[in-house]
C-alpha cells in the first residue's frame, strides 16, 4: 500500500477549484490555467517580501506531474528559496484533492520555481527592503 499524500502543513497562499471553461472537452485542465494561478500564488510571498510591487522575470522550473480535473480542490503553496537585491526566487507546490471510489485523496500535481522582482513606480528594479523579524510590522 502506498502512503497517502499529505498536504503541507503551512496555510496555502491560494486555494481553487478550476471550473469547465478552465478545461479541454475531457474535463481535463489547461496547463496554462495551472501556469497562471502558480504565478499569482508565488507573488504573494514575493510581494510580502518586496512590500510592494513585483514583477515575474522568469519561470526557471515547471513540471506537471499528474492530471488536474474540473472540480478537484487545488491549493497552491508558495515559499521564498531565496533573494538577490532585486529578486527573489520562490517555489511553488501544487496539490488537488479529489474523491477516487467515494475516498478522500490528496495528490501533488505541479512543482514550479519563479523569478519575482521588486520595481519602483516606473516598473524599474529596486533593491527589496530589509527583511522583517518574525512578529515585526513596518
Ligand atoms: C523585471 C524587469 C523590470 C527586470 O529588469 P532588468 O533590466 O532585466 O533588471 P536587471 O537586469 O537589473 O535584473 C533584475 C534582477 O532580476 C534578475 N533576473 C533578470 N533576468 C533573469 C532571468 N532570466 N532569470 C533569473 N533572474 C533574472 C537579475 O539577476 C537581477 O537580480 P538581482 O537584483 O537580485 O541581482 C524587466 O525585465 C521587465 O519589466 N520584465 C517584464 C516583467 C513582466 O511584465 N512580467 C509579467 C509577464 S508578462
């Protein structure tokens, strides 16, 4: 028996249920769908770190790795690797819960790795601000 798929146990930064218009005549889901909710669920912790605007520069890793269906639960879970003075790396995982055989049943369908960069006003980049303590506010 193989164990079952556990979901993180950190809040996801977004959480979906993609819908028919969101899928090819099979129910099966766009991949560009899954794309583009990744890179909203990775500027969540990409803006926080920036406190403020971002832009994507780069997707430097994206796999799918099992099918998602209309109607699966998807939360998308999305953590800084690290910073430059401009950039910052995040990861992002990708989990559908659906019922198989009237069960409950996790499984990871995507892994991605994006570029985010801190811009001023004019879409420029900025060095990011100093990074806050755990429980500072600014
Ligand atoms: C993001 C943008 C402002 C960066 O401008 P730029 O002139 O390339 O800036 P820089 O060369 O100074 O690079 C800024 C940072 O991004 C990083 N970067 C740039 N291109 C990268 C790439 N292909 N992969 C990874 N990191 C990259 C640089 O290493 C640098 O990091 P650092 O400051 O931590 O050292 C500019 O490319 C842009 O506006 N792109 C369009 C963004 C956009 O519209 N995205 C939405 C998709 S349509």
């Amino acid at each position: 028996m193989t164990t079952p798929t556990r979901l993180p146990d950190e809040a996801p930064a977004l959480r979906v249920v993609p819908m028919p218009a969101d899928s090819n005549a099979y129910g099966d889901v766009f991949g560009g769908w899954i794309m583009s909710q990744v890179d909203i669920a990775g500027s969540v912790p990409a803006h926080r770190r920036a406190r403020g605007r971002v832009a994507t520069v780069a997707v430097t890793n994206f796999v799918f790795k099992q099918p998602v269906s209309v109607g699966d639960l998807v939360s998308f879970y999305a953590r800084v690797l690290r910073t430059g003075r401009s950039s910052i790396v995040v990861d992002v995982e990708v989990y559908a819960e659906r019922r198989v055989d009237g069960r409950a049943k996790a499984v990871k369908v995507t892994e991605a790795e994006l570029v985010y960069v801190a811009i001023d006003a004019s879409g420029q980049p900025m060095p990011l601000p100093p990074e806050l303590a755990e429980g500072e506010t600014d």
